[in-house]
C-alpha cells in the first residue's frame, strides 16, 4: 500500500525526487538512558521498509543521475555522519543484508581513540556516581544526578548551553563536566582508521565532515577552509580514493554554515554536499546543500505517512 504512494510522491508532476536519509549512531541494543535513540533491530526494520519502497541507490550516483534527470522511479539515499563504530558493527550487516550501499561522512580528526564534545559529556553523566554536578562555570545550580530522567535532563541542559560556544570555550566547558563527574569518558565510541578501510573496502562509500566538527559559522574562514579541506585530505590518503562528497557539521543553513562555506565545498571540487535540512532533492536542488531526512516513528505506517509528507514538500 505505501510503495505506490511514495512512489507517486517521489515523481508527481514528473519530477523525480531524491530522498536522503540520515543516521548518526545504531546501537547494539536500546539504551536505558535515551530509549529513542536507535539500536540495530529497529535500524533492519527500517533499511527493510526503505529497501522496499524506494530504489536505494549510493549517493554519488543518485546525485549524478539526478542533474543527469535520469533518476529511477522512488530513488532514495542511505547516509551516516560523524564516523561511529557502532556503524560498522550493527549498521553495515545489515545494509549488506539488503544490498543496500550508503555513505558515511566522517569526521577525521576523531578516527583512532577520540570522542566528540556532545559524547563526553553524555557519557559523564552517565557514567558518574556523584549525586549532583556542580558546574559554576556553566550553570549557576548543580545538576542532580539521583535517576535516569535526572541524567536526561541534565545532557540536554548541558548540550543547549555548550552547543554553540566558540570551539576553545567548548572544549573547556566540556573539560568542567568531565573533571566534575570524576569520570574517564570511552575511546572506542569512534571508528578506527583500519575499520573505516573496512567499511570502504566493504563497498560502502565514505564522504568529508570535517575535522574537529565545529561550527562553521562561527570559524574564520581561514580556519573554516582548513577544516574542510584538510578532513578530507585525510581521508582521501587513509582509502587512496577521491572524496567528492561533504556534509556539513550539524548542517543548519545560516545558522551552523553560511553561503561562504557552500562556496569553499563548491570551489574545493566537491561534487555534491548534505545539509540537515528537511525535504527532499529535485534537479533544481543546489547540489552543494542537499536536504536530508529521515522520520522519527517507531511504526511501518507513521514512518511511510511522514515520509509521504517530506516528498509532498519538495
């Protein structure tokens, strides 16, 4: 019943839509801390119901076929950002399972043992045994520690008001929390250079996210330059092949990149570029802000209607 549906949504008016998807972490099991986040069984139920709907295809083809106007009927795209080990681990199978080929933008300079700022601060808190963090220099009350909805609570505090910080600023906010919860956060939350190889020797396609995944808008655009072309420098000499493509960190137009940045990724021969920008892609779409989307909905059917929806806008 659906498959028609987005099929004649993703072509109305014969214009052939592109629609990304968007992935950051899948994870082993459900986590107690965050049960919305997902984990590997919910991840196959959803590669099994995109797989069946659309024509999945890897990005750097859906992209070209699509200013080529050659696009299939119900074309989709499978994309991750950031470099999670968890991607290899619980994700790959299971696109292998489907045949399904997708793209992971990494952020280089996290490869081998790091963790991004938002993960150490999640896995501070939830690691401590302290009853409550005091953070003067963030906060002006302590943040109780005492359960679960407690801990949430605190993370999505913490991450409001660290999020947009200049990157040293960041760095030193997320230091505070990490001393006060008395805590050693993991480094195995990334991949590996070796086990990125492997995704790539797996058939799987890898684009640029940066190094550190800072915020772009709020960079010089010397630094900003630098962080683009260099993350992808390192990943072109860590899989010997081209990386053409680039999505942006938290990838917000206007507020986490600005046109300056489009034209760096344009004038750097990227050949295309994501953005997190709802709706999906046309011919017309620039092809260095490319929106991407992917519903939130536990259920076959919500999850179809709200991607019927987000072809319906484009």
């Amino acid at each position: 019943m659906l498959r028609p549906i987005i099929r004649w949504a993703a072509g109305r008016s014969g214009t052939s839509r592109l629609s990304i998807f968007i992935y950051h972490r899948v994870l082993p099991a459900p986590d107690p801390l965050f049960p919305g986040e997902l984990d590997a069984l919910q991840f196959d139920e959803q590669v099994a119901w995109i797989t069946r709907w659309f024509t999945v295809l890897p990005l750097a083809e859906a992209v070209r076929r699509m200013h080529q106007r050659d696009l299939p009927p119900g074309a989709a795209a499978i994309t991750f950002d950031d470099g999670y080990a968890d991607n290899l681990r619980h994700a790959e199978p299971v696109l292998r399972r489907y045949g399904a080929c997708a793209t992971l933008f990494v952020a280089s300079g996290f490869l081998d043992g790091g963790c991004m700022w938002n993960d150490r601060v999640i896995e501070a808190v939830r690691r401590t045994r302290q009853p409550v963090l005091a953070l003067p220099g963030l906060l002006p009350q302590p943040l109780p520690m005492a359960d679960l909805a407690q801990r949430r609570t605190a993370i999505g505090q913490l991450i409001g008001r660290i999020k947009y910080l200049p990157m040293d600023a960041r760095d030193r906010a997320v230091a505070e929390v990490v001393r006060a919860a008395s805590v050693a956060v993991p480094d195995d939350l990334m991949l590996t250079s070796e086990e990125l190889q492997h995704w790539h020797t797996a058939g799987q396609q890898v684009g640029a996210h940066t190094v550190n995944h800072p915020i772009l808008a709020q960079l010089p655009d010397g630094a900003a330059y630098d962080e683009i072309s260099r993350g992808r420098d390192v990943l072109q000499a860590l899989l010997g092949s081209r990386i053409g493509l680039f999505a942006y960190p938290n990838g917000r137009p206007g507020t986490d990149y600005l046109p300056v940045h489009v034209d760096m990724v344009r004038k750097l021969g990227f050949d295309a570029a994501c953005s997190t920008n709802w709706g999906a892609a046309t011919a017309l779409s620039p092809s260095h802000e490319l929106p991407r989307f992917t519903p939130w909905d536990r259920t076959r059917l919500r999850f179809g209607a709200r991607l019927v929806r987000n072809l319906l806008t484009a």
